[in-house]
C-alpha cells in the first residue's frame, strides 16, 4: 500500500475511529493518543485488512485492546506508588542513590544484549501485555511467546544473580 492511499484511508476512516473512541473516554487527549495508538498498531498488518469488509471491526478491538492495557498499567502503575509511598513513609533509613543507579545499569546492560524480538517481547510483557497480546502482535504462537519470555527470565537472573536477596 502507497502512502497516498494510506493516507486516504487513515482521513476516511478517522471520524469513525475519534467515535469509537468517545465510547472509552471523552477527554480529547486521551481520545487522540487511542486513535493515534490504534493505528499504530494497525499499521504492522494493515495490508491484510485494507480490502476486508471487516476492517472497522479489527480497528475497533485493536483501539479497545489499546485502551484497557492502558487501564491496566495506570491502574498497576498506582498500586505501585501506592506501595512504594507506604514503605516511604515507614523507611527511616537514607537510600543510596549511586548504589541504585549502578543497579539500573546492569538491568539495562543485561536487557540491551537480548536480541531485537527478545527485548520487545521481553518489554511487553512488563508494559503488562497478556501472552495472547504480545503474540497476537508478533503474529506467533502463544506458546513460543511463553518459552520466549521465560528464557528471557532465565538469561537474565543468571546475568544479575548478584543482585539475588538470598
């Protein structure tokens, strides 16, 4: 597909889609980042939806499924802070920021060594994707996402062993 014609598609298409998306949320931010989201998405298999007659139906599960991760990651993302507030506030010890900062690099170093899939997959996972998602968007088996990631555990708690609390 030419980008003219994508173009064309993404202008016919897009009025539709900013309507789909006040069924999730009225906030015109949020309702712009969910389209624009969804065609991101959509972009990675679009040349095997333009001519379906049930394009708007994939569009509208891809900008649901968009929506609840989000939720999902707001949502884990504040029972986050609220645990980490709660050990803050019980916390009478001064934390070592350079010890910290060196952790972080050696998560980072180990993660950077992953192979290009691996990391993205890897990275998915802990954005909070479901198996289903993440190999729904690699077009790939449940299966060998599962084996993926859990070799991507593995790999990694060998390189950080020394960071293990027993």
């Amino acid at each position: 597909m030419n980008n003219y014609n994508l173009n064309v598609l993404i202008k016919e298409k897009r009025s539709l889609l900013n309507h789909f998306a006040t069924k999730f949320t009225n906030d015109p931010d949020e309702k712009e980042d969910l389209i624009q989201e969804t065609w991101i998405r959509a972009l990675k298999s679009i040349d095997n939806f333009v001519q379906h007659p049930k394009l708007m139906s994939w569009l509208y599960v891809i900008m649901k499924h968009t929506y609840i991760n989000k939720y999902r990651k707001a949502k884990r993302v504040g029972e986050i802070q609220d645990t980490y507030v709660a050990l803050e506030s019980t916390n009478t010890t001064e934390l070592n920021t350079g010890i910290n900062k060196f952790v972080a690099e050696d998560i980072e170093k180990a993660m950077s060594n992953l192979s290009a899939d691996n990391y993205e997959i890897f990275r998915l996972f802990l954005d909070g994707y479901k198996y289903h998602e993440i190999a729904t968007y690699f077009n790939m088996p449940e299966g060998t996402i599962k084996t993926r990631i859990h070799m991507v555990r593995k790999k990694l708690q060998r390189q950080l062993k020394v960071y293990r609390l027993n």
